[in-house]
C-alpha cells in the first residue's frame, strides 16, 4: 500500500494558488477530450469529476490490445488504436462499449501516436507504418502522408488555424495542413523526442524536447525562438495559463518562463520518467520521479506553482514499477495513473492520499496512454499485454461511480435540477451543471431572444446523476441567450449572457 508523505499545511496551498481556466481552442473538437493530455498546453485536466471508486462499468476484449487511445470525438464515441505488430487497426466505439467501425491501415503496423478530433470531427493519428493519417467521422480514409520513419510514441497536437503537429520516430517534426499538405519539416541538433510538441496559451510557440538535451520554442513556421540548455530531457513540458512550462530533465524539474528564464527547480530526487506533468485547476503542478534511497521506489509529487512541495505519494506496491503515460487530473485534482508494468492503476487524491486502485491483473494489461474523462465522470482506460501477445482481455475499460437510489434516511435522493452557469457573464466558455433522478434521454438546447435554437449541447441517453457541461460560445455574438434542459417529463430554462 503506497504511503503519504505530507510536506506542507493547508495554509501554504491558499498562499500560492493559481487559479487556471480552459484556453478556447476552435481548431479541436467540442467534446470532454479531444486529444490525449486532453489540450494542446497538456494540462492533462478534466473540467468534470473522475470515479472516486474502482468501479468497473463495462469492459471489451480487443484482442490486440490498445496502445494509443481513447479520446472523445463531438458525437461522444471513443477513438482509439490497435498495439504493436498483431493488429493494424483503428476503432470507433460508443460509451455502452460497442463498435461503431473499424479502419484497418493496410500495412500490418498499427497506430500508435497519439490522436487529435479537430472541429470537423476528423480524426488524425499516426502509425508505426510510418504514415500520418487522416479519417472521416464515419471511418473512411480523409488523406494519408508518407513520411521515412515511424511515428511511435508521440502526442499529436493541433493550432489555432487546425494545422497538425508530430515528430516520428528519426527526430523530424513534422507540420500538415488539415487539407493533407505538407507544411515544413524541421530537425534541429540530433532530433527532437517523440514525447510530442506543446503549444502556448496564445498559439504562437511550440514547445518541443531535444532527442539528447534541451529544450527548444519553435515559431509556426518551425525556426527556433530560443533554447533551454538541459540534460537528457525525457518529454514534452505542461504548460500554464500564463505560459510558464514545467517539465524535468535527469536532474532537476523545471518551472521556466515563456522566454526560457528558470522560475525555479529542484533536484532531490531522480527525474528520469518519460510521464509528461499534470497541472490542476488551483494552478498545482504534479509529476512522477524516483526516490533516491533503494529500493528506489517511484514517486508522484505535487508543487505548488513557485515551486514549494506540498505532499510525495511513494508507489511501494512494486519495486520495479514504472508510470512512462501522460499525467491527468479531474476538475477536483484527483490524479489518475496507471503502472506501464501492469501491475495497478492509481486514482491519487488532492491531498496526496490513495483513493482507490484498480489491480490490472490480465496478462499484465500495461498503460502506455493516458486515460479519457468524459463529461458523465466515466474514465476510460486503454490497456494492452505484453509484447507479442495476442488475444487480450479487458483492454477497454469503462470506470464509473454507480449512482444508488436506496431510500435511506442517509441517502441523498436525486431530483431534477438545472442550475445558472458559470461563470455568468461569460467571454468565451462556461459550465451549465444539471442533475437528472432517472436515466433517459436528455436534451440541452441554446436559443436566442426570439426562441430560435442556435445551439445544442447535448442530446443524447443519460443515466440518473449530475454533470457539468461545458458551452463554448465559438460563432455566436455577444448577448442574451436561453438554455433549455429537457429529460422525461421536466423542462427548466435559464438565462445566460455573452460578452465578447
């Protein structure tokens, strides 16, 4: 059982808070998360609520097993991609975990970056057959680009005009048009790491890890703005809302600016993980390291934003453990991680304390990617056995908390309800929270002043619970809008006003 290791008070936690929101991103799908690490800043931070429980919903066998994957297209069906050299397949599934299609690459090797949902519901991925590709929501093939070498580990990202971004496996970044044309390719020094390219809050830098050392911001047109000179560094940094990066090297982990000037670091434990950090929204930083005392145990941290620690969760289920995925956490803090050995999957609260733990006890389903929080709270999870094993089981998992409807005197009985969003007034997003007492369908609609409908946010079959949707005003004027929640028999309408 792992163990906490408090290093600050709650004092310190209120002192150096710093508040983040959600950067609007038109270019991305409008869906709880579009890509892995979930934006293009990699805060890797859901605006809904994770499982507090270990409770499995729903699992699929997909004998090959999922290594990149899934992410949430507008429709809410899940995308993802077959593992390694059994299966050169690429999946569409809906939330109750049944197929929708399936796209088979043609050239045995499978997809294995990670994967983008632009704002035409195209989905981009790439594959160790060494082509970017490009599908229709339907599954039929948009464009494919050849390149010379694999594309592996890596997280596709996306800009503001919807231009995609990764580098393959020999070290050249690559930009493509959403068209399917090539815009530039760079390689700078000896390459740059697949752990993928990261934007800045206003679209202009790219963010990107040198393959032997340092760090280099890109423009858009692939020149170098400025490098940091670091060693060995493993993965792409997170980035916060006013553009500082964090990321670690092999001996420090980072807090820079966004001209490349050290905030701070701190080097007392070993930074040598791939993980890429997470950053919640009081503005905490978290990150996996290894302590430096046999028998060297890994360790998931938390600073606040100018560097103070405020707890250590030593993972000593296993000695020999690893976490190499993306970090993410939910709209609470609540980091989900997931062992690259297979051994459990983690759900680590805010306060450093273990929530619950999931063993992955099939064949060793290792973690290779980061889970999808959708906007029910479901986590999804892909998994996937050991090299060279076929015929997996459970590699598609759904984790959800079961709502009960005991009548107990301590029971809180669910009613229908529809609260004001917030922020409002709003700029460019806010949150509608609903709460439905029985599942069914459920409808949530924008009109304007004379009742057209301009907008829907949701449509689709729910279970009874509450959930926090996220209306994101991209084409609409600023003004007075309605919303409209319908489930059953209940209608509720509130006002909301948009101020560009």
């Amino acid at each position: 059982m792992g163990r906490k290791i408090l290093l600050t008070v709650l004092l310190a936690n209120i002192l150096y808070s710093q508040q983040q929101a959600d950067i609007p991103w038109p270019s991305l799908a409008n869906s709880p998360w579009p890509m892995i690490k979930h934006d293009p800043q990699f805060t890797g931070r859901s605006p809904f609520k994770g499982p507090q429980s270990a409770t499995i919903k729903w699992t699929v066998d997909m004998p090959y097993g999922i290594f990149s994957g899934p992410v949430i297209g507008e429709e809410g069906n899940l995308y993802f991609g077959s593992y390694y050299n059994f299966g050169d397949y690429f999946y569409c599934y809906n939330t109750d975990g049944d197929q929708m299609w399936n796209y088979k690459l043609g050239k045995v090797y499978p997809p294995r970056s990670g994967i983008v949902v632009d704002s035409s519901n195209t989905i981009y991925f790439g594959a160790s057959d060494k082509f970017f590709y490009a599908l229709n929501p339907d599954g039929t093939l948009k464009w494919e680009f050849g390149t010379s070498a694999a594309f592996g580990f890596t997280i596709t990202n996306i800009d503001l005009q919807g231009n995609l971004y990764l580098p393959n496996d020999s070290g050249t970044l690559f930009s493509f048009s959403p068209l399917g044309n090539l815009n530039w390719n760079v390689t700078y020094e000896s390459g740059f790491r697949s752990r993928s390219p990261v934007f800045s809050p206003d679209g202009s830098t790219i963010y990107i890890a040198g393959r032997d050392s340092n760090l280099f911001a890109l423009n858009l047109d692939g020149s170098i703005k400025w490098k940091f000179i670091c060693k060995q560094i493993r993965s792409a940094p997170a980035v916060d809302n006013a553009g500082n990066l964090y990321f670690a090297d092999e001996l420090y982990f980072y807090s820079i600016s966004s001209d490349g000037e050290i905030n701070w670091n701190y080097g007392e434990l070993y930074f040598d993980m791939y993980s890429i950090p997470a950053i919640d929204y009081s503005g905490n930083i978290f990150a996996i390291a290894t302590d430096t005392i046999s028998p060297f145990y890994k360790i998931l941290l938390s600073f606040t934003f100018d560097g103070n620690i405020r707890w250590q969760y030593v993972f000593d289920d296993q000695i020999n453990d690893d976490f190499w995925q993306p970090l993410i956490c939910d709209s609470e803090g609540t980091i989900y991680v997931g062992s690259t050995m297979g051994y459990n999957y983690y759900a680590i609260s805010n306060d450093g304390s273990l929530l619950w733990k999931m063993p992955l006890d099939i064949a060793e389903q290792q973690v290779d990617f980061t889970g999808t929080i959708a906007d029910d709270g479901t986590l999804y999870l892909g998994v996937h056995g050991a090299s060279f094993i076929q015929n997996s089981m459970r590699t598609l998992i759904a984790i959800r908390d079961t709502v009960t409807s005991v009548k107990d005197e301590n029971t809180m009985i669910l009613d229908y309800n529809l609260q004001q969003n917030f922020p409002n007034p709003f700029n460019s997003s806010t949150n509608i929270r609903y709460t439905i007492p029985q599942s069914g369908r459920v409808t949530l609609k924008v009109f304007d002043l004379i009742g057209s409908e301009v907008l829907t946010l949701l449509d689709r079959y729910q279970e009874s619970g509450s959930y926090d949707v996220i209306f994101q005003a991209r084409d609409l004027a600023s003004g007075i809008y309605f919303y409209t929640l319908a489930s059953g028999n209940f209608t509720a309408t509130k006002k909301l006003i948009l101020l560009k």
